[in-house]
C-alpha cells in the first residue's frame, strides 16, 4: 500500500473556499491553511491587462484543438486585432515546441510561475479542459477577468466532470471543479445535446453559446490541403490511412487493446480496394504502447502536434471511446468502434447513451470488427451518421471559430455583459 493511500486512511482532506482543510478521523483535531495566500500577496495589486489572452490547450500539451482554430482565424482575418493583443500560449516544454507556433505568440512553460503570473494579470482565459490544476495552486479569477471554455470532446459519449461518479469522490476535487465552473463565463457548444451536457455536468454551467467548435471547422470545409499535408510529413504519398485512436482508462493508464493491425488492413484492402497505413494515435494520458515499429504499414502518430489534422487525413478511424470519431463523423468517412470492455468501462466511467445508437459499427472482439470492415454499407451508415447529427442538434457549419473570435472582440473593447 502506497504511502498516499495509507494517509488516507486515517486523514480526511477537503477544500473549502481558499483553505486546505485536514482532519485527523476520529479526532477532534483540524489543520487549515489558506493555499490562496501567496496569489494574494503577488498579484492583488498586479492588473489585468488589457488584451492579453492566455491559451492552453489540454494541460499544455501543444498547438491543437479548438485554441489553435481561433488564433489561426485570428492571425488570418482579423490581423489588426491580432497585432493589439498580447497572444500567450501555456504549453509544456516550450523549448522544444516554438516550432509549432505563429511567431505572434508568445509561449510560455505550462505549471511555471510565470504561467500563474499570466493567468492572473490576462483579460482573457481560453481553454479546452478545466482549470484545477491552477486553481490547486491558488489561482483565482479578479474583476475584469473572462474564461471562454471551448471543451475538448464532442456530442460526449463518455460521462465527465459532475456526470462521472468515481470522480466525485474525491471532494477536494469536486470542490476546485465547481469553482472551475463558477468562474468560466462562456461555455462554447456543438449542439443541444452538448448544451444540455454542460448544465448537467458542469453544476449548471452559466452562459452557453451554441457556436460549434473551432477545431471541428477543418472538418466541414477545406480537408485536401490537410489530407496532402499529413501524407507528406510520413512519406504515405499514395496509400490510404486508418487511424486508430484509444482513450484512456480511469483505473489503468497503460490497459489499451489494439486490433490485428494486419488483418485490419488486410479487410479495410478487401473492403476499400487500395494500400492502406495503420497509425496509433495514443491519448496523452496513456502510457506508450509496445507498437513493433518494425511492422510494414504501421506507424505511430502520437507525437503529431493536432489531432483535427490527422483526423481530417484519415480515411477510416477505429476507436473504443474517444469523442475524436465524432468529430471525424463530419468527414461522413467510415468509422468503427471497437470495444473489448464496454462492460467495464460503462460501469466506471458510464456513458450518456449505448454505443449501439451511435452510426458506428460496433466490435467486441477483433473477428468482429474485420467482418464489420468488409460488410461495411456506405448508405446506411450516411443515414445514421445524418439522423444522428441531427438528433443531437448539431450546429457545426465551418464558421466556429469565427464567431469565438467576434466574442474575444467583444471582450477586449468591453461590449459585453458583466
């Protein structure tokens, strides 16, 4: 038994507003400390800077996803504004990653002081997961400051946040997740089903735009030069891409089944015609896979800076549950599930509807998903990918980012409320 664990035992660990609160079970003895006193004493006299807008993207895990869209459209269209803000990127080894961004953006290192110094002095924070990592370390939100949470999933399969049991067991998260929610001003949606999501997940979630997401743009307009792009950079010139994209689970970061590789791309051949790649995509919160890089036809594409991209490349995408295969559904390319625990994993995490409703051909073991792959019907899955879009209130047209760029304008010269 771990020494965490043990602690636990005996120590029961909350927080109420700005105190760390420790008791000592069965005795009458209580430790509170403020973990808010050091924020205050740096920063109640610092102000907030005008048009500064902070991004992180993930827990600072590079230049992707809805962040990326609205800077790019950003930097595109509406320059003049772009050249008045104070552009600020958190992501983890900034060193290594400058290549990634527009020179307009000023990166800094994700968990680093100066990070919290950004985030207490920017008007503006943009996100896509939510605060706690900050907020634990004494973060707080001051007058003239707005938080624009964009999420990181899409028509959500798998329960979060407030929705998801096993987290809410720990109150001292739950606690820093609420006050997450209190503080984002504009929560940015896809569609009904995920307004609705929001509310319910997020303890009520305040002022919902139902704008579609910014990283989900590339997928309905303007996919070719992306598609060229990703074949390019590993050499796939010719050859048609399945990626497979596993999330992670809650109680094993490293527990991931991966299909036959071979035989998936001996039926996506029978199915398809063509020659096909397999590329790993992993969760950032998943351990790295034994992938045998020696096997022809198969890469590893963990490491490619945005997901959107590879999405908008792949010509079939297998998962178990991650939320990327909805956003690759605006493709209208195939896709395929691919769930050897659905059992188990429903009974930790849970999920808002069963995997048999989604337009996905569904495979509990790898027999089953070769035979969906090669009795795959074009028609009928276009009927389900649309019916569902539509049940689900989708609101996604390619100009999301657009309107999330009209509100940071909004913003900035203060033709909002509050």
């Amino acid at each position: 038994m771990s020494l965490r664990s043990m602690a636990k035992k005996i120590i029961d660990y909350t927080i109420e507003d700005e105190y760390k609160v420790y008791r000592l079970k069965a005795t009458p003895f209580v430790y509170r400390k403020r973990f808010t006193a050091s924020f205050h004493k740096k920063y109640d006299n610092e102000s907030v800077v005008k048009g500064k807008v902070v991004f992180d993207n993930y827990m600072g895990s590079g230049y992707g996803c809805n962040g990326k869209y609205v800077l790019e459209f950003l930097l595109a269209n509406e320059p003049e504004l772009a050249g008045e803000l104070d552009l600020v990127w958190v992501v983890k080894d900034v060193h290594n990653r400058r290549g990634e961004f527009p020179e307009q953006v000023r990166l800094v290192e994700y968990g680093s002081e100066q990070a919290m110094y950004e985030y207490a002095t920017a008007q503006v924070w943009v996100k896509n997961f939510q605060m706690v990592h900050y907020l634990n370390k004494g973060l707080l939100k001051r007058d003239g400051q707005y938080y624009i949470q964009m999420w990181h999933g899409s028509f959500g399969i798998k329960k979060i946040e407030g929705n998801c049991g096993y987290l809410n067991r720990d109150r001292a998260w739950v606690s820093l997740a609420k006050k997450n929610a209190d503080y984002t001003d504009y929560w940015i949606s896809n569609s009904a089903f995920e307004t609705q999501v929001y509310k319910d997940a997020f303890w009520g979630a305040g002022k919902i735009l139902e704008y579609g997401h910014p990283r989900n743009d590339i997928l309905v307009d303007g996919m070719q030069a992306t598609y060229d792009k990703v074949r390019k950079t590993y050499s796939l010139e010719g050859k048609r891409m399945v990626l497979f994209v596993p999330t992670f689970r809650d109680q094993d970061k490293s527990s991931v089944s991966v299909p036959d590789k071979e035989a998936v791309l001996e039926s996506l051949h029978k199915r398809f015609g063509g020659d096909w790649v397999f590329a790993l995509r992993n969760h950032p919160r998943i351990a790295a896979q034994s992938l045998q890089m020696s096997e022809e036809n198969v890469i590893d594409v963990t490491d490619y800076p945005d997901i959107q991209e590879l999405l908008a490349a792949a010509d079939v995408v297998i998962t178990d549950y991650s939320s990327a295969i909805f956003d690759f559904m605006l493709t209208g390319r195939p896709g395929f599930l691919y769930a050897e625990d659905y059992e188990d994993y429903e009974d930790l995490r849970g999920l808002y509807y069963p995997l048999e409703e989604t337009p996905f051909p569904l495979a509990r073991i790898c027999k089953q998903l070769l035979d969906c792959i090669e009795g795959f019907d074009e028609a009928a899955y276009e009927e389900k990918r649309v019916r569902f879009l539509q049940e689900k209130g989708s609101v996604e047209d390619g100009r999301a980012a657009e309107r999330v760029v009209a509100l940071i304008k909004k913003i900035v010269d203060k033709e909002v409320d509050g």
